[in-house]
C-alpha cells in the first residue's frame, strides 16, 4: 500500500510535539594551583573524553607582528617537544587511541584532543608538553612553513577566500581584525625567532583555560589536571590598545579581477556585535529569518524563485572585540546586478515592516533545535561550553538560551534588523571579471578594483 502524501493527511502537516528539555550533565569549574580555570563535564554515554586547553591570545593580540604569526605558531607547536619528536607523539597518540590538533585565529590559541577517557592521564600529560615545552625544530619549521605557502598559493586562486580578506580590510581598517591571511611573501619572510617570541607570549597559563568534556569522574581527572597543569607559572603580557574600526558611510563596491572567470563571488557586510551584547539574541534570530536558515527569505527569493544561485546565506561573525554581518552568494556573470538588488529588497523589507508570527515561529524552531543538536554529542557539549567560557558569558547562557529565544517578539526582530542590517551602508565585494561586471557593479556604489594579490587597480 502505497504511503499517503503530506496533501493527502487530514489536516496537512502534523504540528510539531513539545520541545523536549535538555537534561545537562553534572559540570565543575574549579581553578588549579597555577591559576587559571578548568571546566568539566560528565557525559558517560561514550568510554571517551573531549577536550581543549584554550589560550585568550591569538592573531590580533600581537602588536606589530607579520599577519598569521600566531596560527603559524600553532602548527608547528603540534609538531615536538623538548621530550619528544614529532614521530614520538603520532606513535604515542597511536598508542592510547588519541586525536591532537593545535590552532590559533584572531582572539584564540587552541590545542584540542580527544581520545579513550581510560588513557585521560597521559593524554592530559602530552597537551601539557606541547603547552610548555615545545621545541621548534628547524626541519618541522621549514616544513609546515613550505605547506603553508602552498596552501596561501592555492588560496589566491579561491574566489571565496579573496571575498573573505577584502571585506575585513574594508570593515576593519587599521583595526588587527582587518589580518585575514598573510601574503606569500610574508610567510617566507617568517622566522623560527618569531614564532618562539609569539609561544612565550601567548601559551600562558594566565590567560588559559581547560575544558573536558566525557566518561570521567571530575574530582579524579582534576587531580590529574591539578599534577600536570599545576606548577605551571606564567605572567599575564600587557593588554593591547586597538584601533576603532573604521565608521563606513555609504555604500561602495570593491571589484577583486579575475580573469576569466565564469561566475561571481559576492559578499556583501557591515560590522555588529558579538554575543556580550544584550541584542545578540535579537540579532541571531533576524539573521534566520533573513538569510541564515534554508527555509529563509533570501534562499526563497534568489534560490527557490530567481534560480541565481544554489547556496546564498547570511552570517554573523562574532569576534572578542567587534563582529560583523555578511551576506554571501555565487551567481552568473550576468544576474550580479540582479541579485544584488534582490538582496537590498529583502535587507529592507526586514528593516521596514515585523515578521509574521508564522515566520518567527519557524526561525524560533530552527534555532532551538540547532542549539538542542549541537548537544548531542561531546564535541557538541565542548564547542558551547568553550564559547561561554572564552565569551566569558553568563554562567546560565546555555541553560536560558532557549527560553530567551522563544520569548522574542516580531518587533525585537524589527529593531534588530533596523540597527544593524545597515543597507545603506553595506560593503559589496565583487570578485569577478572586471569585464563582464563592472558596469553591473557601478550601479550600487563608486567601485574600487583590486588584482587577486590585494594591489589596488587603476579605475
């Protein structure tokens, strides 16, 4: 027998059952003898722990510094130690069924691991190594610096990645945020003497801050954590001033050329907020609502309606000390134009007018069951708790959220979308070519153009 369609059910589609309530694990937050805090939490479905030792530091925290700096540190502390060589720690992570990856971006240093929660003491025991003692061997150097030439080659010739640096030096100005990647010439110009420099200042326990999520009993792996990380001393380096980014009036379109190409790049920005703010809420649901969903308004008008492209979106990138809005889409050489008008339609049909309760409902329901999924796993669990913690958020962020988000109102969602979808001032990147786009592109700003090495062109 065949199944009946959704048309065929009485009543249409079936409502949706009562949100379920999140049951959260035990967690303990206690500070070692060395100062700074560890996190834990207890999720025994799985014999195994997830974890990351967090620094506040990242790319932005170095005055002065070659772009990258601190990431490039990252990559190359997973590489050895005083006690081991990079050969030594793949055979021992081998050995104890671990995963360990290091990695910084503009606010952070990360190292994270996971592995079998039976093997948490010498797990714990190799994060700490790489924290303090790591030795950066020359041969590992040139290595991983040789990889990322290559990987900033390649970069340059990915349309999304030169959308991406133009539009937060556009957004950013002289502000550290404005660093998305270094140039080929700056990492060969990087210097083994540099990368210690950045290791010293930024791996310190001061600004550090450890998160475990899995099978364990916490007092046991604290004490385990109290024996490593405990001893560890170091000094907290100098807060940094930071330039005000700069205050964009107006619209302007920045044309990146490539030659040839078939298709165009758009992003289009403006900066925000980030989640301290008392509007993030507000801001994180508008943002659904207008691009940052499927079922959103943007995807049904230039996807499902226009047929201009397959996946436009919207995002919220919020940073320490700023953030920012964007609005991403890879279309025909020939509807650039219209698609941009059609995303400045819907930017001010947010801005103008609240949203049907019908709307709110489904952007409350695709939010709280993101949140809800996004716990269902360690890595999950880990990934909020270390935005509280580096956020530095309420200590009841996680347990409200979903709450604070079912009682936002079509009017929060207007004012939001008022104050910070800045139509009238967005940024519009273009990365295209020059010959086929930049009549289109005259039509929403003066245009200035720029080679896919960032030089500025000739108008």
């Amino acid at each position: 027998m065949a199944t009946p369609s959704v048309s065929e059910i009485p009543g249409g589609v079936p409502p949706l059952s009562a949100e379920r309530p999140v049951h959260w694990p035990k967690r303990t937050r206690a500070r070692l003898s060395s100062g700074f805090e560890v996190i834990l939490a207890e999720s025994r479905r799985v014999p195994k722990l997830t974890g990351e030792l967090v620094f506040r530091a990242g790319n932005a925290a170095l005055p002065g510094a070659t772009p990258g700096l601190a990431a490039m540190a990252a990559r190359v502390v997973r590489t050895g130690t005083s006690r081991r060589s990079s050969r030594q720690i793949e055979d021992d992570l081998r050995r104890i069924g671990a995963d360990l990856s290091s990695g910084a971006n503009a606010d952070t240093t990360t190292i994270s691991f996971a592995g079998l929660s039976e093997h948490s003491r010498p797990l714990l025991a190799l994060v700490g190594e790489l924290a303090r003692e790591a030795s950066f061997a020359e041969p590992e150097f040139e290595r991983e610096r040789r990889l990322r030439l290559e990987e900033v080659r390649n970069d340059r010739a990915t349309p999304g990645f030169l959308a991406a640096e133009r539009l937060r030096k556009v957004l950013y100005g002289a502000h550290p945020y404005s660093q998305y990647a270094p140039t080929e010439q700056q990492v060969q110009e990087y210097r083994r003497e540099e990368l210690l420099a950045v290791y010293r200042r930024n791996y310190s326990p001061a600004h550090a801050v450890l998160l475990l999520v899995g099978d364990f009993e916490a007092q046991a792996v604290l004490a385990q954590a109290e024996e490593i990380f405990g001893p560890w001393r170091g000094e907290t380096p100098a807060a940094r001033e930071f330039p005000a980014p700069p205050q964009l009036r107006g619209r302007r379109v920045h044309l990146v050329h490539v030659p040839g190409a078939v298709q165009t790049q758009i992003l289009a920005g403006c900066l925000a907020i980030n989640r301290k703010h008392p509007d993030w809420l507000k801001l994180v649901l508008a943002n659904a609502v207008f691009g940052g969903a499927f079922n959103s308004r943007l995807v049904m008008n230039i996807r499902e309606a226009k047929g201009y492209t397959y996946s436009p979106r919207s995002t919220l990138t919020p940073l320490r000390r700023a953030g920012h809005f964007t609005v991403f889409a890879a279309v025909r050489n020939d509807v650039v134009a219209a698609t941009l008008t059609e995303i400045f339609y819907e930017l001010d049909r947010m801005r103008s007018l609240p949203i049907p309760e019908s709307e709110l409902a489904d952007g409350q329901n695709y939010l709280s069951g993101l949140f809800s999924l996004g716990l269902g796993s360690q890595e999950g669990l880990l990934g909020q708790l270390s935005t509280v913690a580096i956020d530095e958020l309420p200590g009841d962020y996680l347990e409200t959220y979903r709450g604070k988000m079912r009682a936002l109102a079509p009017e929060d969602v207007l004012a939001a979308s008022r104050d910070y979808f800045g139509s009238g001032n967005l940024q519009i990147v273009l990365v295209g070519d020059r010959a086929q786009i930049a009549q289109q592109a005259a039509l929403f700003g003066e245009v200035d153009f720029y080679d896919a090495q960032g030089a500025k062109l000739p108008g």
